[in-house]
C-alpha cells in the first residue's frame, strides 16, 4: 500500500468522523464512529507496515 492509499484511509475517516458529528440517531451516530475508527486503525497499520519494511 502507497503513501497515496494511507491517506484515502485517513480521509475516509474523517469523513465518517464528520458524519457521525452530524447524525441525530444514536446508532448511526455509534456506527459512524466505529467506521472512523476502523479506518484510521487501517492507515495506522499501513504506516507500521511500512516502517518495518526494508529499505530498497
């Protein structure tokens, strides 16, 4: 995964970030949140991936 893919993770998660912000119910409001949180997890472990790759 590219530097490029990581951050369309973290946007993908501040956009449910926002939508949650926004949702009046508290189930979309709790689901939004868990997809936000799922994606920066994945950026995150992208970033360790990465890091622990050798250099070329």
């Amino acid at each position: 995964m590219s530097e490029a893919q990581a951050k369309i993770l973290r946007e993908k998660a501040e956009m449910f970030e926002q939508r949650a912000e926004s949702a009046t119910d508290p189930i979309s409001k709790q689901h939004y949140k868990e997809m936000a949180a799922h994606y920066r997890s994945l950026a995150v472990e992208h970033l360790d991936v990465r890091r622990d790759e050798p250099a070329h």
